[in-house]
C-alpha cells in the first residue's frame, strides 16, 4: 500500500507541475488576447505529460510510440490557430507556443522537472522580452498594403510612386486598373513607421483621391 501511495504521488507531482508550467505560458499568452490561452495550454501540457506517463505505465517494448503521436496530434491543434490575413499570417508564435507546451508537459511527464523548468523560463523570456525587439524592428521596417483610386485623367498613378520616394518608402507596384472613369493603383510599400504616417497624412489630404485604403 505505502509502494502504492508513493507511486501515485510521484505522478500526482508531475501532474501538478506540467500544470503549473502550463499555466505560466498559458498566462502569457492570455493577457496578449491569443486565440490559445490560459486554458489550452494547461490542457495542453498536462494532456503531454499524462500520455507520457501512461506510456511509460502501459510498458512494451515501444514505450515511446504514445509520446510520438503527441507531436502529431499537437500538429494539428497548433494548425487551427494559423490564418492568414491580408499580406501576412498571424498565429504562428501562438501555434509553436503550443508545441512547445506539449514538450514541457512531455519532459515533466518523463521526470526531467529541472530541464521542464529553464525551458519554460527561456519560453516566457522569448515571448515577453522579444516582443519589444520586434516591435522596433516592426517600426523600423514595416510592410503596407496601399489601395488607391481617383478619377481617370488620362494618365497613370506613377506620380504617387514618386511620393513614396519622397518620403523615404520602397514601392513595389501590385497592378493598376481602370473601371469607368476611375483608375485604382495597388502598392505594397516598405519603410520605416514614421515615413508611412508622413505618407498618409499627405494622401489623407489629396482631394483627387476618391478611396484611400491603407
């Protein structure tokens, strides 16, 4: 009985650990609003570490095969947090977050606490402290879908190509069509945040311009 208890207990810990860890990335993640939060990582990296523990229980001479098809199912969990909007796909770190809960409940499960541990404190210090590195690099480089249409005059958009490089922005030209009396431009434009502000102020204040996406 006492084998019994101290069996169970050792696993109850692991269990309660994955939880913790869990919950920590988890919390990270819920107070940036991601789709997966608090919530799914706990589930997440608990589910990782009872399957690893199970496989470990259940014995044979493949104890592994059970932790191999966690990598699998966690695919296809981390894929439904991926979309794509506009010029870009959001949802990436959320999905490796994901993945990498996974493994932190995997370790936990298979008693290595002390790696589980400094891996999710390199985790939290990759999505905390990284995020202020990217959003510098975001506002020193940033990639802008422009959509414009005026009032066919006879002559193309070129002449707002030539404002974007006033301003310090790289244009690549999308494609430019004319419907009726309205001609449409679409660019994706690169530069800096300040010149995209200085960019839009001026074209906000373009009387030509019928429809100004950006």
């Amino acid at each position: 009985m006492e084998t019994l208890t101290a069996y169970l207990s050792g696993d109850i810990t692991r269990f309660m650990i994955a939880l913790l860890l869990g919950a920590m990335v988890g919390a990270e993640r819920e107070y940036r609003s991601k789709s997966a939060g608090l919530r799914t990582m706990i589930l997440v990296c608990c589910g990782a570490c009872l399957f690893t523990l199970i496989s470990q229980h259940l014995g044979g001479g493949n104890p592994d095969r059970i932790a191999a098809n966690i990598i699998t199912g966690i695919g296809f969990l981390g894929a439904g947090v991926i979309f794509k909007e506009e010029n870009r796909v959001n949802g990436i770190t959320t999905a490796t977050a994901i993945w990498m809960v996974a493994a932190l409940g995997m370790a936990v499960g298979a008693g290595y606490i002390l790696l589980a541990v400094l891996a999710t404190i390199s985790v939290l210090l990759v999505l905390i402290l990284l995020k202020n590195i990217e959003s510098y690099i975001e506002k020193a480089n940033q990639l802008r879908n422009y959509k414009i249409v005026c009032e066919y005059n006879n002559e193309t958009l070129n002449r707002y190509e030539t404002l974007f490089k006033k301003c310090n922005l790289k244009a690549l030209r999308a494609r430019q069509s004319k419907v009726g009396n309205n001609i449409t431009g679409l660019w994706l434009v690169q530069g800096k945040a300040n010149d995209h502000e200085q960019l839009i102020k001026l074209l906000l204040t373009d009387e030509s311009i019928k429809e100004f996406d950006f």
